[in-house]
C-alpha cells in the first residue's frame, strides 16, 4: 500500500493542492476523488511521488484513494483519506 504524508491542513475549495507519498521505486500512482480518477504519476527512483491539484477539491466531503500500481501490473489496496473541504 502506498504511504501517503499529503494534505497540509487546512484546505480551502477551489485552491490547488498538493498530494505526497511514497511507494516502490517507478510504480504508477492513481489518485482518485470519491472513486473518480483525477489524477496520475509516477514515482521516482526512490518511490517518491507529488501531484498538484491546481483546481483542488470542490467544497464538501471527498475520500482520496492512492493505488499504486507495479511494473509487473499488481495493484495495491487504496490508501485512503478522508477530506472535509
């Protein structure tokens, strides 16, 4: 699963943000809104990844699932955290 340290509180609507973490060197990230797909990237030689979201999230609630996803094809289970905009 990958690790995410994210969100720096507080987050405001409409404003971009950044999301950061940390999963196996070159995996694939997907980052999902309320299991809507938004946005995607790969991780560095390190496993370290961030994508800014510059319209950030609209007001209201938003669960954000990271799935990392291998070379090799696998899929990780989403790490998940719970937004209130």
């Amino acid at each position: 699963m990958p690790a995410a340290e994210w969100l720096q509180p507080p987050v405001y609507a409409g404003r971009p943000l950044v999301v950061n973490g940390e999963a196996l060197p070159f995996d694939t990230i997907h980052v999902y809104d309320n299991g809507e797909w938004i946005a995607g990237m790969l991780a560095n030689d390190k496993g370290e990844w961030s994508v800014e979201l510059p319209e950030g999230l609209s007001e209201g609630s938003h669960t954000l699932a990271i799935v990392a996803v291998s070379r090799e094809g696998a899929a990780s289970h989403p790490a998940r955290l719970a937004v209130q905009v």
